[in-house]
C-alpha cells in the first residue's frame, strides 16, 4: 500500500534522515521507533509532503504521492500530540471543518460517529482550548479518523495521556485495525503501547533504518528482553547489535 | 483545480470563528465607523474654515478613507486568516490534508472579501447618513477602482504570509505593518503632485496612486481616463503574478527547510 524508497532529508547540510525504505501492507499497524533526534516525525512529514524530502520517492497504492498529492491525500490522515485546533471552536465545529476539507459526505452525521467511537461525545460542545491534553488527544484522533483513512500516520499518539487514557487508545487503534483493515504507521517513545498495538517495527537511529521486522524477533536479533530494554540499551548509551 | 468542498470546509472555519467571537466584529464595523466618524468631523471642521471651495477636498477625503478600508480588510482577511492557524497550531492540520496553497489562499481572500464588503457597505452607509456623501454615485468607475482594490490586496496579503513564511513568526508584524508602509506612496489623501518628484514618480508604479487619483478626479467632476484604468490594470496583474510567485516560492522554501512545523511548533 505505501511504499517509502530511499528517503533522504538534509537540513543545512546536515543528514536526519538517511536513504529510508520500507513498506505498508493493508492492514498492517507498524511501530517507528527511536529516540529524539533520530528522524522519526521528518519522515512523516515527508511523506504527507509538509517537508520536501532531498532524495527518494512514496508511492501509495503504486502511485507518485508527491504528484498526486490532492487526490492520495483525500485517503490519508494524520494526527499529532503536538498539533492542535482553532482553540475558540467546539470540537464539533473543528471535526465538521475538517470533514468538509477531506471531502466527507454526510459529514455532520461522520462527526458524530466519530465522537461516539473515541468516546469523546461529552466532548462534542466544549471548546477545543479548554481540554485536557488527554481530552485533545482523544478529539486529535477523531480528526485523523474523519475521513476513515486508509492510512493513519500518528506522531506520538499517546504522548500526554496517563496509562490509562494510553491503553484505551492502543485498544481502540487495534481495533480500528482489524476491524477496518487500516494501515497505521505509530511513532512512539512509549514501548508498551507499540508492544501492544503493533505487528511490526521499524528502529531508526541518527537518521537511518536499522531495524524492520516482526516485534518477536527483536529479542534475539538484539540480545534483549523487550522493547523496552532495547531502547535503553541501543539508545541509552549501549550500542545495538 | 479548486474543489469546492476544501473551499467549503476552510470558510466553514472562519464563519465558526466568528460565531464564536462577536467582539471580532469591532474590528469589521465599529473601529473603521470610528475612524470614519473622526476623520469626517475633522474635515467638515477644516470645510467650514476654507468656504464651500473646500466641499470636494471634503468629499475626497471621505471617499478615499472608505477605499482605504476596503484594500486594508482585504489584506487583513487574508494575512491575519494565516496567522491564525500559525497561533493555533493548526497549520501542520491544514496542509497535512489536500489542500493545496491556492485553495487555502483563495479561501482567505473570499473571506477577507466578504468582510471588506460588510465593513464598506456600512461605511458608505454611516458616510451618507452622517456627511450626505453618496459613494454610490460615482457609478460605474467605482466598481472599476473597488476590483482593482480587491486584486491589490491580495496580492499584499500573499506578500504577507510569504514573509511569514520566509522569515518565521519576526515577521508577523509585517503582516500588519505592509499597508501602512505602502499609504504615503500610494497618495491616497493627496495628490500626486504635493509629493516630492522621485516620490511620485514612485508612486506611479503602484496601481492604487491611478485609484485614488481617478477617484479624486470623480469627485472634481471629471472622469476615470481609460489609460489610466488600463496602466492601473495592468500593474495590478504584474504584482498579482508576483506576489503569487513569491508566495509559491517560499511556500517551496518553507518544505525544503521544514519550516512549516517549526511555526506550528514555536
């Protein structure tokens, strides 16, 4: 479904993301993993086209996504902790906004099914600038869903959520996975969550790939117990395999 | 190609603006009466010293300050629409969707050009109840200096985020700053022939010295010439062209350097 070849970005001369290539099947929920600094959210910039990548191309669905921006876009989505909304709109009118923008039909009643999936309906007429950072998270993932995306990009979906609001959203992301057959590709520095929510992983570090495969085998490619382990081995001063 | 549910989906989001703000109309109808108010009682004042001779200094006076306001709302509409989504964040949202720059551009222009409507219709309005000046019957012509107004301010207001985005959030002030730099060259309260020579002939190269000039000539009872509708014109389509072509530029420039994340973030 997309497919990353040889992804490069310079920033002044300076390398962050090294000839990156990988793939998407339909359905599959990947983990990007990495400690700051390593490239992770330039990638996903780059390929939803907000930073001009130096070399290498995305296609998605065998299509150029840098050519065909407008229309592939139209089935994407994505969402951030970091990002927010106009904060003097209710989520209600925000989501309705964005359903217009993705082209939506029947957007008024795609709110409100959305709302209703997040959990977040008591939310519908509060105004964005008054949520909590869980509560904006929680409204953040409806507008990644508004167009029931075929791919969902999300940077650091459970940044600013304690471990209970962050299981409720990896339950509800494993869900729409199965349950939709979306492609999900995560960044996240929390190992639990990708542990739980992914099939596969992909590590980076300084910029480049070193690691794409099934969670499982992380343990004897790398020595170590878990994610977890791996992360601090690999990026807490150790040094991966 | 402009689709009409991305146009739809990004108005939506200033009308809710709006509907949310109502102090936001101050700014569409209270501020410029009240410019308009000041201005006419100071010049009725300065009328009434100089004889009836002073009754279409007066008029013009009038007429440009509610000209000024359409260009000024105008660029507004489309420089402060950018800045908002700076503020909230919200750019990374806006063009992580399918929307292209020209959709999003035009969305702030068709915007900004409603709210200059609204804010000059009522001026006309409070002009001809308070000072019986009738902007309307200038006919025509007036239709003719109001387009070339609109035009000119998108084009300041694509200068504006261009800037914006060139240059980070040092350059916001700009964004509110560039019509009032532009005004004393523009010759909006006066004739081009009370300016110094090298500031006129400076003055000739922007459309809006031919505006005001062909609106004062309106007023003295003579007509808009057509060459100057046509110079006025012309330099209109120039800076329209590049101004979008500096935008586009540092639109291209903001993805390469990865600008667009960094005013979101900041």
């Amino acid at each position: 479904m997309l497919e990353v070849k040889g992804l490069s970005k310079d920033f002044d001369g300076k390398r962050v993301v090294d000839r990156v290539s990988f793939s998407l099947e339909r359905g599959e929920v990947v983990g990007l993993l990495g400690p700051n600094g390593a490239g992770k959210t330039t990638l996903l910039y780059m390929i939803l086209g907000i930073v001009e990548p130096s070399e290498g191309s995305v296609q998605f669905d065998g299509r150029d996504l840098f050519r065909h921006r407008g229309e592939l876009l139209s089935r994407i989505n994505f969402f951030s902790s970091y990002t927010q909304m106009p904060f003097n709109l209710t989520v209600r009118e925000n989501l309705l906004v964005f359903a217009k923008i993705y082209g939506v039909k029947r957007a008024r009643e795609r709110v409100e099914e959305l709302l209703e999936v997040a959990g977040a309906s008591h939310l519908a007429d509060r105004k964005t600038g008054e949520l909590s950072s869980g509560e904006m998270t929680r409204v953040n993932l409806c507008k990644g869903l508004v167009n029931w995306p075929e791919l969902l990009l999300m940077d650091e979906p459970t940044a600013s959520l304690d471990p209970v609001a962050s299981l409720e959203v990896q339950r509800l992301l494993r869900r729409l996975a199965s349950q939709r057959g979306m492609t999900m590709l995560i960044t996240s520095h929390n190992m639990r969550h990708v542990e739980a929510t992914c099939d596969r992983v992909l590590l980076m570090r300084r910029g480049s790939l070193i690691y794409d495969g099934p969670i499982g085998e992380i343990g004897r490619r790398f020595s170590v117990g878990n994610l977890e382990e791996l992360f601090v081995k690999s990026f807490g001063g150790g040094e991966a395999a | 190609m402009m689709r009409p549910c991305v146009l739809e989906g990004l108005m939506l989001r200033f009308f809710f603006v709006y509907r949310r703000s109502p102090v936001r109309l101050l700014d569409v109808f209270f501020w410029p009466t009240m410019e308009l108010l000041v201005w006419g009682f100071v010049t009725r004042y300065l009328q009434g010293l100089v004889g009836s001779s002073g009754e279409k200094v007066f008029l013009a006076l009038l007429g440009a300050l509610i000209l000024w306001d359409l260009l000024y709302r105008v660029q507004q509409g489309v420089a402060v629409s950018f800045l908002e989504d700076v503020w909230a964040k919200n750019l990374v949202n806006i063009f992580a969707a399918p929307v292209s720059l020209g959709e999003y551009v035009a969305s702030t222009f068709l915007f900004g050009s409603l709210r200059a409507i609204c804010s000059s219709a009522f001026l006309v309005a409070v002009a001809s109840f308070a000072f019986e000046l009738d902007l309307l019957s200038m006919g025509l012509p007036l239709l003719f200096l109001v387009l070339n107004l609109f035009v000119f301010g998108l084009s300041l207001g694509m200068v504006s985020i261009a800037l914006v985005l060139r240059f980070g959030h040092s350059a916001e002030l700009l964004a509110w700053a560039i019509p009032a730099l532009l005004q004393p060259l523009a010759a909006v309260f006066y004739p081009l022939e009370v300016m110094p020579h090298p500031l006129a002939l400076a003055a000739r190269l922007l459309p809006l010295s031919y505006v005001f000039e062909g609106m004062r000539s309106i007023f003295s009872g003579g007509t808009f010439e057509p060459l100057s509708l046509l110079v006025s014109s012309g330099l209109n389509a120039l800076f329209l062209v590049l101004s979008s072509l500096s935008l586009s530029w540092s639109f291209e420039t903001a993805r390469v350097k990865g600008s667009i994340p960094k005013l979101n973030a900041d």
